[in-house]
C-alpha cells in the first residue's frame, strides 16, 4: 500500500517553456500532497504544501506565480513549472499523506528536470 | 533556530551492524522519521517514532530519546542494497518535517 506516481520521470525542455508535472497517489486519498526539490547531494527542500480544494501553502522564497500547484482531487496534485529557465533544473519530488499532519509522507518517484 | 546533524558518510561491512545517530534541535516536536534514498531516486519510509525507546522492524531498528534530543538507526545483517542515503526527519509543532542532508553509507564487501 501507500503508492505514490509522478509523471514524467524525466524531462528536457527548452528555456522559457512550461513544464506540468503530476503526482498521484495509487492506493489511498490524500488529503495533503507535498512538493520538494532537491539539488544533488543536497537535503529536500520544502516548496509548497497543497491540500485538496484548497490553495498551496508556499514556503518562503518560492515563488507562486513560477510554481503553480493544483491539487484537484485527493488522489492527484499538479506542479506546473512556468516560464523555465536551467536554474530550475534540478529533482522534484511529491510526497502524500492522507488523514491528519501526523501521518507519514509517501513519496513519489521524482522527477528529474532539465531546462537548457 | 533548527538543525539536524549526522555523520555525513559512514562506511561498513556486508553483514555486519551499523548505528546512524542523529541530533536535532526543533521548535517543538511532532515525532522523527527516518527515510532512506538511493542516489537518484526519491526517498522512501523506514520508521517513526514518537515516544521514547526502541521501534524494531525487521533488520531496522530505531530508537528515539525526546529528552536528549537524539535518535539513530541501527541496521543488522547488512547487505549491498543497503547502501544509501538515510535521513533523520524530526516533525516540527507546525508539522513539518525538517530535512538535513543525511547519512551516505557505504556498505563493502
């Protein structure tokens, strides 16, 4: 139990182009879905927080116009990377809980993307 | 402020035992997890702990002291698989996981 997809696995994009990444959990509602980024040989770092029906809690310093996050249903949540640039580049990983703040996060598989 | 801190990188033997400890210092505390993520992949569960003492699962074992402010995982009967990241993921009052960059282990033959 407590599958978690994302799609794609890997992307190449052009600069200035949008990206749409989608993480779904497989066997469970999740109430609140995570979004992470993560630079090589770097912690994961918290960008926005999404429960489902409601707007994303971003954490400080990114930006909401460039990430856009939906969280339609609760078993799906969306990242749309918008206008790229390469320093977006890097690993983004959701994460799913379902229930209350206290129950475990289930990650996805990440995604790996590349903006040249 | 909060700050995790473990060993940046620890290397062992197949089939021997290895303790990963962790300090943290957190505004409140809802709990600490403890993940494992090998290079390039996403991390994944190993455990939780919440009260005081020893959580076994299996080869993994964590154990938590609240008021030390420490944990570590400790890992039997290792095996080359076992070589990865491990992350100590204290919960803060606002119910964030707070992440520090974790261990690098190294298992050799």
């Amino acid at each position: 139990g407590a599958v978690v997809s994302q799609h794609p696995s890997r992307v190449i994009c052009k600069s200035g182009t949008s990206v749409k990444i989608e993480c779904r959990s497989l066997d469970f509602q999740a109430t609140t879905m995570f979004w992470y980024r993560q630079f090589p040989k770097q912690s994961l770092m918290l960008m926005a927080t999404s429960n489902e029906g409601s707007k994303a809690t971003y954490e400080q310093g990114v930006e909401k116009d460039k990430f856009l996050i939906n969280h339609a249903s609760l078993t799906l949540s969306t990242l749309t990377v918008t206008s790229a640039h390469p320093e977006d580049s890097s690993f983004y990983i959701c994460s799913a809980a379902s229930g209350g703040v206290l129950e475990t996060q289930y990650f996805g598989p990440g995604t790996r993307l590349l903006v040249l | 402020g909060q700050n995790i801190d473990q060993p940046t990188e620890m290397t062992a033997t197949e089939g021997a035992i290895v303790q990963i400890n962790c300090t943290y210092q957190t505004s409140g505390f809802n709990g600490l997890f403890w993940y494992q993520q090998h290079a390039g992949e996403a991390p994944t569960f190993l455990s939780y702990n919440v009260l005081d003492g020893l959580e076994e699962k299996g080869r993994f074992s964590s154990f938590l002291s609240r008021s030390k402010g420490y944990s570590y995982l400790l890992l039997k009967e290792l095996q080359m698989k076992d070589s990865a990241s491990y992350l100590c993921a204290p919960m803060d009052s606002n119910y964030q996981l707070i992440w520090g960059a974790g261990t690098k282990l190294i298992i050799k033959p």
